[in-house]
C-alpha cells in the first residue's frame, strides 16, 4: 500500500513538472501566447496526471468559472477608474503638488509616493507615460542625471503595481487564496513603503550620482505643464481613497466587537466591487462632468481602458485552470507535503516559485499566476489566517517583481523612455525591481511571523 501511495505521488510530481516544463518551453522557445501556453500545460498535466477527459473539461471549466467570477468586475472597474484620473489629468495633479510641497531636493521622496499611489488604479505603463515627464522637468532644472527623479517614479510605481489593491496582481492572488483584500491592502502598504523607500529614493540617489542619464532632446523643448488645467489635488486624493477606506472597513468592522451594526453596512459598501463602482460614479462627476468632459466623452474614453482587460482576464482564468488542475488531480496535496516535510515557511515557497517563473517567462503576470495556483492547490490554505495569508500574497507580489530583464516588455519599456542603454538599464531598473520585489517580501516574511 505504501509503496502504491509512493509510485503514484512520483507520478504526480513527474506529471507536474513536465507540464511546468511544456509551459515554459512553449512560451521562452516558440513564444506561443502565455493565455495558450498555459491551458496546454494544464491540460498536460491533467492527463499525465490519470485525469479522464470528462474530469479535465469539468476542471477547465471551474477554474475559468470561479477565477474570472472573483476578479472579472474588479479589472474592469478599476480600469475605467484608473482611464479617468488618467484622463482627467488627476495622476499629474497629484505629481505636480507632491513635488511642490516636497520641494526639489525631496523630489525624489514625492515622486516615489505619488507614483505607488497612482499605480494602484492606473495600469504601469500607463502610469509610467503620464508621470515620466515631470520626472525629466525636475533633471532639466536641477542639471541632474534623470536617474535621480526616474528611478523613485518608477519605484513607486512598481510597489503599487505589485502590492496594492485595486491594481489586478494581488487581486487576482487573494482570490486564489481566498483572502480578504482589506487584509492584503494593509500588509500591501507596509510592504510598499519599505520597498518604495529602499529602491526608490535610496537606490535612485545612488544610480543618480553614479549613472549621467540625459534628459531625451524631445523633452527639452517641451513645454512645462499647465497646472491651471488641472483638477484639485484633495479631491483627487479622496476619490483614490474611496475604495480602499471602504475595503479597510469591511475587514476591521468584521473582526472588532461590538460593529456589528457597521458591519451590516460595510460588508456590502466594503465588497471590492461595490467600493470601485462608488469611486468610478464619484471619478465620472468630480473629475470628468465638472472638468468639461460629456458623458459621452466619458464613455468612451472608459470603453477604450478595457481593451487590455481581455488579455489580464484570460491569462488569469488560464491560471485559475492550472491552480484546479493541481487541485484535482492530487497534485496539490503531494506539494503541501513536500513543503511540510522541507520545513519551510509558505511565504517562502510563495516567493521563490514566483521568483522562479518571473525569471523564466518574463511576464509578472503569469509568475503571480502560476504562483499563486500552486500555493492555492495545497491543502489547509483555507485554514491559515487572514493576516498569513495576506503575507503570502505579497510574498508571490514580491517574487514576481524580481528580475526584470529582456523577456519583460517593462524592461524595454524603461529603457526607451528614459532613454539608456542595456547595461545601463540592467544596472539601474534590473536592480531596481529586485529590490522592489525582495524588501516587499522580506518585510511580509517578518510580518507572518505574527500571524
């Protein structure tokens, strides 16, 4: 009997890593789309795995299903959100003010926060392409290497791209786990602002001073932004923090005494969705009517911010079908073994296979994908603490971050628009993000050790 169990968990593990290998050999070798690449791996792994046909089409369709039933409003409310203040001209708002108040030689600090906030709503490149300019305006005035205001910006961004809900990773991670995310904003942030301040100001200070980066021709002849334009920067402050208060709330009625009354309230206001679709009405009137924009104007500019939706939606509900895959087969109990009986920390396995794809594919998506499906497929995870759980999902956040070289479109994204070389950009944005996605997980491992 025991040598029965042992022969058939081997075929698991086998099954598990040639699908894993079939995954990422299609996507690095024969650059097959990432959405394909994985359903095929899932599907392998399913048969190698014993499942019947019936069992891996009903799989299929549950993660699909379940996946895109937990995130599907989320990303598209968040995208319209995030096309709106983007629009509006909120995102430049908030940068133009933060730097003022900061003055230029905390410039960097100013540019570092705005961008973490920004990124929570406004996807990174986008984000990347409205901000980068004041960045290049601070060198220009200050004769500096625009690696000293850049790389905070980017920093930012970064952070709030991996750790914060409503941005789509870590949202798309707790639904997997199947944790609250008034609990994954929380540790988020603390993760954020430690990671934003290492590889933000500190490392931007130093790749300054080390690195003269020009500002672009093109910037030099730009005009300097016209902040009479632009809308009030409480207001933007307060429509970004709707949903996150309102999240926030949900959890901390829901576990204090005595609220439950609040709660009652909460648990429908503070439901992500509900939350976003608040801000989004408050985004389309403050920032949209009232600055001169038409209803109709509106509706097509928020049409527009959910072209890119498809792809995030499908590469996610792929990974939903590799997480149900590894459930169902078994395979996800043989891995809740191996990592008991290697005594290490779930947070720890969460970073390091999330590190492992990033590297591999590239693409921080699918390494919180697939990730995140692995460590969702073991058993027990329903019965770890919110706060653990939390952790865990910054963990994947953090180990998807990590890395970043030329099989991320980021990396050629950066270096375009800042205008460096390869080995400059490897030096500066590489170690950048390694610091980003290392102290955001650091700093959630210490954080779990509380839970």
């Amino acid at each position: 009997m025991e040598a029965a169990a042992t022969l058939d968990s081997t075929r698991l593990i086998l099954a598990a890593v040639a699908g894993l290998a079939i995954l990422l050999v299609l996507i690095i070798k024969f650059h097959i789309h990432a959405m394909i690449s994985i359903l095929i791996g899932a599907v392998s792994i399913g048969f190698m795995a014993g499942m019947t046909p019936a069992d891996i089409i009903s799989t299929v369709n549950e993660g699909i299903g379940t996946t895109l039933k937990g995130i599907a409003l989320l990303v598209g409310l968040g995208s319209m959100f995030g096309a709106i203040l983007e629009t509006s001209g909120g995102a430049q708002t908030l940068a133009v003010t933060m730097v003022r108040k900061f003055g230029d030689k905390k410039a960097a600090w100013a540019l570092g926060i705005t961008g973490m906030v920004i990124a929570m709503p406004v996807f990174f490149d986008a984000g990347l392409i409205i901000l980068i300019p004041l960045a290049f305006s601070l060198a220009k005035r200050t004769k500096r290497s625009s690696l000293f205001y850049a790389i905070p910006l980017l920093a930012g961004l970064a952070v709030g791209h991996a750790f914060i809900p409503p941005t789509p990773g870590p949202v798309l991670v707790a639904t997997y786990l199947g944790v609250d995310l008034g609990w994954v904003i929380v540790v988020g942030i603390i993760c954020g602002i430690f990671a934003m301040i290492v590889a933000g100001p500190i490392w931007g200070g130093y790749c300054g001073n080390k690195y003269m980066v020009a500002v672009p021709q093109h910037v030099q002849d730009q005009e300097e932004i016209d902040e009479s334009k632009l809308p009030g920067f409480w207001s933007i402050v307060l429509i970004i923090m709707i949903p996150l208060v309102l999240i926030i709330l949900k959890s901390v009625t829901g576990v204090i005494p005595g609220m439950e009354s609040a709660n009652a309230v909460f648990s429908f206001l503070g439901e992500p969705f509900v939350a976003l679709l608040i801000a989004t009405v408050v985004a389309m009137f403050v920032l949209g009517v009232k600055q001169g924009y038409t209803l109709p104007e509106l509706e097509a500019v928020m049409t527009k911010s959910l072209e890119p939706t498809g792809l995030i939606l499908l590469v996610t509900a792929c990974g939903g079908v590799l997480r149900y895959i590894l459930q169902n087969s078994g395979l996800g109990d043989v891995i809740g073994n191996l990592v008991a009986s290697a005594n290490l920390p779930l947070v720890v396995v969460a970073f390091v296979i999330a590190v492992f794809v990033r590297i591999c594919v590239g693409s921080a998506t699918v390494a919180m994908t697939m990730a995140a499906g692995i460590v969702a497929a073991m058993p027990g995870i329903s019965e770890l603490s919110p706060l653990y759980l939390a952790c865990v999902t910054c963990a994947v956040a953090g180990g998807s971050t990590v890395c970043s070289h030329f099989n991320d479109s980021g990396f050629w994204l950066v270096k375009s628009l800042v205008g460096m070389d390869e080995k400059t950009t490897l030096k500066t944005w590489t170690i950048m993000e390694t610091l980003v996605g290392a102290t955001g997980f650091v700093v959630a491992l210490i954080i779990s050790f509380f839970a």
